[in-house]
C-alpha cells in the first residue's frame, strides 16, 4: 500500500467516525409506544375486570383485592428490578402518587419479579404507592391489557368507569401521562 491509499482510507475512516459522532449526539430516546383501547360501551374492559378479581401479595406477603381500587382513575404500571428503565422512571412516578395523595387517582406497581428482589428494591427506594408481587402472572395480566411483546415498563390508564384510557409501552414520559390525567378530570 502506498502513502496516497493510506491517506484516502484515514480520510474515509475520519468521515464515518464524525458521521457516527454526529448520529450519536442527536440521537433521542424513542417516544413511548402508547395505545388507545376501543370503547366498550361504558362497561369495563375485560382486562379491567381480569385485573380486579386479582389478589396480588404487597411486598409484606399479605393477599391484597385489587378491587379496592375500583371507582378511582388508576395508573397501574408493570415493572421489574432487573429494568433499568422501569426504575429510572419509579422516583417521578413515586412522587406524581405522593403529590395526588390518591385524591384523584391512585397508582399501584405490579411487579414481575421475585418478593425477595422486590423488597430488597422497596429497602433501598421510597415508593408512595403499593408495590405488589405480580410473577411471571403479572406479564400474562400486561398481555391482557395489549403488551403483546411483554416488554417492560408497562403502563395502564384506567378510567374510574373501568375504561382503559391509555398504554405506554417503554420509559414513561410524565407531560404525557400528566396530560392524560388532567383531561379525567376535566
């Protein structure tokens, strides 16, 4: 190889590395897939009524009726401790419930995962909703509600009339959830 192919491929190798630097720099994170269920006439949704005949552990091992959350707009968000998304979004979501204080809705996690990891998690983190323990039952309860892929964090707006309002698939984005809930209560 001579000085001049030398040259040309540095200059190649220097253009894709600005490229790739440049591609790096204005990446954004992808919006949250959100879906709308279809309206079922006023009566709840299926997956709504599956998901309050549920009686899911807290954290403390006690059976705890998700029918007690009936009548109250709730956010119901799918997790895991092993997803790094899921728990960067727990702190604002932890302090959006503690800020509504359950005056206007209510918001529970359900995790996927074992109650020694999720009570180790709740040790280390202040949470201001119910954690409970979902299992690998807890991703059939997401699929239920369209997360066909069972991907994590998943997210549920339920209406106080039973509807499903809205899902979000992926790292919440909170203007959008707060949006959200502000338009039930107007």
């Amino acid at each position: 190889m001579n000085k001049k192919h030398v040259a040309a491929y540095a200059a190649v190798a220097a253009m894709f590395g600005i490229m790739g630097a440049l591609v790096a720099v204005n990446k954004k994170d992808p919006p949250p897939l959100t879906t709308v269920m279809a309206p079922t006439g006023g009566k709840p949704h299926t997956a709504v009524d599956k998901l309050y005949s549920q009686s899911l552990n807290d954290l403390a091992g006690a059976p705890q009726p998700l029918a007690k959350w009936r009548g109250k707009p709730l956010v119901v968000n799918f997790w895991a401790t092993w997803c790094a998304p899921c728990v960067e979004e727990m702190p604002e979501l932890s302090e959006l419930a503690g800020h509504d204080n359950g005056n206007s809705f209510n918001v529970i996690g359900i995790g996927i995962d074992s109650p020694s990891n999720m009570n180790e998690f709740a040790a280390k983190l202040k949470i201001a909703y119910p954690l409970y323990v979902g299992g690998m039952g807890g991703t059939e309860l997401s699929r239920d509600f369209g997360n066909k892929a069972g991907g994590l964090p998943y997210t549920v707006l339920i209406g106080a009339d039973g509807q499903v309002i809205k899902t979000y698939l992926g790292k919440l984005k909170f203007d959008e959830l707060r949006a959200d809930l502000a338009k039930l209560k107007s």
